[in-house]
C-alpha cells in the first residue's frame, strides 16, 4: 500500500512538472508493462527509473538506460517486451525476464538478484549418529544485508553485510532435518539454500518419484499473455524446485504436492521444470512450454501521403497501412472513399484519387470500424496552353485562292485560353500563311499540291491540310463494291473525288456523309469521310431490310449511291438476265425495287396476247429479261411483310409462258419442279406442262423435255424460266391457274 501511495504521489509530481499529456505518455508505457508482467504491478521496478535513468523524466531531461533504449528501439508496446526478455541490456549476466522475475532493474548495472554461487556440503546430507554435527558453507554472487540460517524452521544464526556465511549446527534428534540459508538484499529479493540432512535412526527408502503431473503432455501450448499452472504430486515428502530455462522461479517445501503459476506468458518455447528432492534422492519432470503470438487485431491504419496538396487533374495514389496491436503491420483489405467527392473521387478498391475542383476533401481507409484518413488540398493549375485546333481543318482551293484561318486555344482542363499564334506552312510552293491578328492567319494558294498549315504557341501545335488543285473538284462519285447484301451485312463504298468524269488524285479534303431510309436509327456509317489522294471509302451496315441512300457532301460538292440490305440477294451479270423475285415485294414498282441497279432495259412476257412490253411492277411467279450495264451488279429483294396477303397466283396458257420461282421464307434456294409443278397436272392427262428452259447460264441455256423434265430438276430462287404448256382439252379456257407459296 506504502508503495502504491509513493507511486501516486510520484505520478502526481511528474504531472505538476509536465503536464498531464507527458504524464499520461509515459503512464501508457508503465501500463503496457504492468499488463505483460502482472507480478511486477506495484512492485519496486514498477516506476519511471525502470527505462529512465532519473525518477522523474520529462522530455528534456528523460535520459534512457539500457533496458529503456531497448525499449524504444524496438516500438514501445507489447511486442517489443517480449522481443528483448531474453537480452541483458545492462550487462550483469542476468537476462531482462530474469531481473523481471525477480523485481530488480533490467537496466541497472548495480541492481540485480542474489545468486548462491557456491555451497557445500551437497544436499543431502547424513549422520549415523546423535548428538550429529555439521558445517554448512554458502558464498553468493554479492554483498547481501542478511545471511539467514534456519534449522526446521527456527533462526539458528543471522550475518549481516557479507557475500559469504558458515553455521556449524548441531542436533540431538534423529530424523529428517531441513537447514536452510537465505541470502536477502532489501530491493533485489532473496536465494535460499536448502540442505536435507538425515540423521541417525531415519531407515532408508527409495528415492523419490512422482506419481502425477499436469499438465499430462510434455508439450504445451498457449498464447502470449495467457496464465498456465504445473503441477506434481511426489510419492513422498519431498523439496519442489521450479526452474524455467534453468532459472529458478519458486520452491515448496516438505510437500507432496507442488504447483506453479505463470500468469504472463511471453513468446517463446520454455522448458519449465519441476525438481522434487529429498535425503533419498532426486526426480524431475520437464514440460516443453511452447508460447506462441496472440492472434493479430486491426487497431490502426495509416494513411500514406498524409496531406497531399494538389492541383485539378492530378492523380495520387493512396496507400493504406494496417497495424495490430503490437503495432506490426496486418494483411486486411481496406475501402477507400472521399467525404467531398465534388473536390475528389476515389476508387474504393484501389485507393486512386482523382482531383476535380478546388476546395478540400478527407480521404478515409476503413476495415470494419477502424478509419484512418488522409486530409487532400486541391487548387487550381495555372492556365496554360494544352491544345490548339485549327479551323477548317482542311480545305481544297484553286491557286490563287486567298482562305482565312482560325486557331482556337484551350487550357489543360478544356477550357478557352488567350494565346499568340504563330502561323506556318510546310510548303511555302504550294501555300503561305501570315498573320492577321492573335488568332487568325490568311492563307494563299500558289500552286497546285498539298500543305500542312500549323498554328503555334510555344510547343503546342495545331494542323490544318490544305489541297491546292490544278482544277476544282465538282462532284463526288460514290461506287459500293456490292449494291445489296443480306440485311445485317456490310457494304464498302468508295467516294472519288471528281472534275467532271476525272478523278482529282490532289483532293484530300473532307465529306460529310448523310443517309436517307426508312429507317434510319437502323444504320451504322461514319459521320465523315477524309479523302487521300482523290479518294475516300467508308462502311455502311443496317440490321433492318430496306433501302439506303448513302450521299457525300463538302459545300456544293454531292454525290449519292443506293444500296439494299435485303431478304434476298441475285446477283446479275452484266448483260442480259433471266430473273424473279420469290414472293411480292415491297415496294414493288420497278423504278424503286430496282433502284440500286444499273440496267438499260427490262421486258415482261404476256403469253396470252404472246408479246414483250416494259412492267410498271415486278410480282412473284413472273420471269423478267433485264439488261444490265455494270459489273457487281444485284437485285436486293425485300419481302412485303406489312399486311397480310393472298397466295401469289397467276394464269398459264397453253404455249410459252415466261415464270419466276416462288417460295417462302425458310425454303433453300434450290428448288424442285415437282414441289414448284404441283398443282399443274391432274388424274386423267397428266403434267400440263411438257417443256422448260433454263437461262441460269446465258450463253450455254438448257433445255428439259420428256424423259429429262422430272420432278427432280432445280429451279433456283432469283431465276426466271421459260415453261412450255400444252393445248389444254376439255377446258373453256385455253389456261390453267398456279399458286405460290406464302412468304
């Protein structure tokens, strides 16, 4: 109690020093000792001078001793006691656990335990007779105050200031006596010394053994912190010594049984060891006392950089540093976020911010319930010139031609900038450039070529080509390497730059490129086209059926194209073709349904007044001779799918009929006669057709006639065919109608 009101008292001056902040420092130092070491709590080491080298440090005077320089070397907390128990940080041949143990200073050259450094005679001892005397002779490693010697119990001598003792005893009853000698020094604890000597008529028995320990196994486990208590039970009266690593920690004595209580267990494997003797002999029992670290627990995260200042724009990089807590670092996964995400975000995940307006933001790493924060300061760069564009951006003149140029300056967060433009051009012999203010330049054409125009400003620089022609461009040709695909499909075009019929290889200028369609939300094409050398080429894809035209355009420059993205695509030679469509077509008209192809001439066969004319529509189940005048030339067919309709019909007449293959959706392009033939014939006469002639190949066309015509001959989608149908009998008219097939 003395020593607790001293340590108060001591603890109340530091704070009338100090102030309570250094006060309350350096008691979370004691605390976390006397946590690790609960036997010391309250004890004489149990104050400042145990790290320090006077009782009351302060900042300015807190001078460290060893142990305390041990200390703070190796993190001030829990972790760092265990790390240097096993050193001697004041060199006196006692590691620190050991002066712990023995509540003396680890870092005091001149304070450490007492240790017997020699005695004799050796333990036991014996007499055959009484009266018995004996000298009993002890030497300790130091100058202690009391050298003690006891008999059963009983003071038989005492020396006072010595480091070494003698007691010559006698003893007039037979039995088992007990001599002891303690070596005590006020502050340092005591040793004692214990001789069992056994004296005349005692009968000899066997030496001891112990019958029980606990724990059972050899080998124990534990956490750090954690109390462990050993225990034996001997078959015999006997002396206890336990002894950890080899160093003694406690005795009983004249017992059966014996147990030791750790109750700070510190990192590490320890041999602790029960010895259990008596006049009849010795017995030891060791366990293997394996300690291992106390499972880690998130108790900070620290934030690296602390307190960035930076300006819109940047990009830092976060990082988070967990720590447990014997403040070692921690594998756990943290989520970044920022308390002002209007002056910065950050991906939770990776912990990357991004600066977006001046002002203030914390930035927090949080596991759990433990945040550690970072505090960012944006401001705002300062304006410089990060992109010139130059306007127009390209341009085709004749020579001669006198154009104005415009540079328009942005800063590095996009917005506009005052900046002097320096003007250039790359080839002075086609074209110069001079300035006419700030910001415009005038350019003049001077022979036909192409020019790079720059506009500077330090090492920013913004580009403009000009094409300076021999003769000026009048129209844009537009050639599709295909003119209908299957919707879905793509079609490349190639625009030429054109006076005329002539290509204009020198144009590199631009085109805009507008579609028309029904649908247009449908089709995919560039906004533009950039022409190199007189030509350009784009794509154009749509995933609905329909037709599309595609027109480039630069001022009073045009030119279009159509193309089809179809249900059906058949190809035409050039030259005459033989054709159908496989069902009704929308639209129908010829001008439109045929629009994308290019042809001279189209014919139509009435086989009742058995003339050729030019239709006004194309319908399924007729055959059509069309004469195309281009090469990749098709016919995109799209089927009529917005109403409901009636199968396709038409009438055969005896004599020859001009037909077109129809069919559905799903049938193959391949087709048999006997599927396409089968309404014209009946029981009693027969097939009412006797002859076909196929134009698939124009040059070489085939006939099929008698045996030859089957069921089995191809009739192919997109084919129109000639059909020879017989005189008709026992009919009114001289015809015989034929149905389609629905789409």
């Amino acid at each position: 109690m003395k020593r607790k009101i001293t340590l108060m008292l001591l603890l109340l001056s530091v704070v009338a020093l100090i102030g309570v902040p250094q006060a309350a420092a350096y008691g979370s130092f004691l605390n976390t000792f006397d946590t690790t070491y609960p036997s010391a709590g309250g004890s004489r080491i149990d104050s400042c001078l145990l790290c320090h080298t006077i009782p009351n440090p302060t900042s300015s005077n807190g001078s460290r001793n060893p142990y305390g320089l041990a200390f703070q070397n190796n993190g001030e907390n829990a972790a760092a006691l265990a790390t240097i128990e096993p050193l001697d940080s004041d060199n006196d041949g006692f590691s620190n656990i050991d002066e712990i143990h023995n509540l003396t200073f680890p870092g005091n050259a001149n304070d450490f335990p007492p240790r017997i450094i020699g005695f004799s005679p050796l333990s036991p001892v014996s007499n055959t007779t009484t009266p018995a005397t004996r000298t009993f002779n002890v030497t300790v490693n130091q100058q202690v105050d009391n050298l003690t010697w006891t008999l059963d119990g009983v003071v038989d001598k005492t020396d006072n200031s010595q480091n070494a003792s003698s007691d010559t005893i006698t003893v007039n009853t037979a039995g088992m006596h007990i001599v002891n000698l303690t070596a005590q020094r006020t502050g340092d604890g005591s040793i004692t010394q214990t001789w069992v000597w056994n004296v005349a008529s005692v009968a000899p028995i066997g030496p001891p053994s112990i019958t029980d320990f606990t724990p059972s196994t050899s080998t124990v486990s534990d956490m750090v912190e954690a109390n462990r208590t050993f225990s034996i039970t001997a078959n015999q009266t006997v002396n206890v010594t336990w002894l950890i690593n080899g160093s003694q920690v406690q005795t009983n004595l004249s017992t059966t049984t014996a147990s030791y209580t750790n109750t700070s267990a510190a990192q590490g494997s320890w041999n602790v060891t029960a010895v259990a003797s008596n006049v009849n002999g010795t017995v030891a029992q060791t366990w293997n006392w394996i300690v291992q670290p106390a499972a880690s627990i998130l108790t900070s995260i620290t934030i690296t950089p602390a307190q960035p200042s930076v300006t819109t724009g940047a990009i830092v990089n976060f990082t988070a540093s967990p720590m447990d807590q014997f403040g070692n670092p921690i594998n756990v996964t943290v989520t970044w976020s920022s308390i002002n995400t209007t002056v910065g975000t950050i991906d939770p995940a990776a912990g990357v911010f991004t600066a977006m307006v001046p002002g203030n933001t914390t930035i927090s790493a949080t596991n759990d319930t433990v945040t550690g924060t970072a505090n960012v300061t944006v401001t705002a760069p300062v304006p410089v010139v990060a992109s010139i564009t130059v306007t127009p951006p390209s341009k085709s003149v004749l020579p001669g031609t006198v154009v104005n140029f415009t540079a328009s300056s942005l800063d590095q967060l996009g917005n506009p900038i005052s900046a002097t433009i320096t003007w250039s051009s790359n080839d002075t012999t086609v074209g110069t450039i001079s300035a006419i203010n700030e910001t415009t330049g005038m350019f003049t054409a001077v022979a036909p070529g192409n020019v790079m125009i720059s506009a500077t400003n330090g090492t920013v620089t913004g580009t403009a080509n000009v094409t300076v022609l021999s003769t000026a461009v009048t129209a844009f040709g537009l050639a599709p390497d295909v003119t209908a695909v299957l919707k879905g499909n793509m079609i490349t075009i190639t625009i030429t730059a054109l006076n005329g019929i002539n290509p204009q290889t020198l144009y590199n200028g631009m085109a805009n490129i507008t579609i028309a369609a029904n649908n247009a939300s449908a089709v995919t094409s560039p906004p533009n086209a950039s022409f190199t050398n007189g030509i350009a080429t784009i794509t154009v894809t749509s995933s609905a059926v329909q037709f599309v035209n595609v027109t480039a355009t630069n001022g009073s420059i045009t030119g279009s194209t159509a193309v089809v993205f179809a249900d059906r695509v058949f190809p035409l030679a050039k030259g005459w073709n033989l054709v159908s469509i496989p069902s009704t077509a929308n639209p129908s008209d010829v001008a439109t349904a045929l629009q994308n192809v290019q042809y001279n001439a189209i014919f139509s066969y009435d086989p009742a007044n058995k003339s050729f004319s030019t239709p006004a529509v194309i319908q399924p189940l007729f055959g059509y001779w069309i004469n195309v005048t281009a090469d990749s030339q098709s016919i995109g067919f799209i089927a009529d799918t917005t109403v409901p309709s009636p199968l396709p019909e038409r009438d055969l007449f005896e004599g020859w009929n001009l037909i077109g293959v129809s069919t559905s959706r799903t049938d193959p392009i391949n087709m048999r006669a006997g599927d396409l033939f089968a309404g014209l014939e009946n029981n009693q006469i027969g097939k009412f057709y006797s002859m076909l002639v196929s134009y698939e190949d124009v040059q070489n066309p085939q006939v099929f006639s008698g045996d030859s015509l089957t069921d089995s001959v191809v009739l192919k989608q997109g084919h129109g065919y000639w059909l020879f149908i017989n005189p008709i009998f026992n009919r009114q008219q001289n015809s015989v109608p034929w149905a389609g097939k629905p789409w």
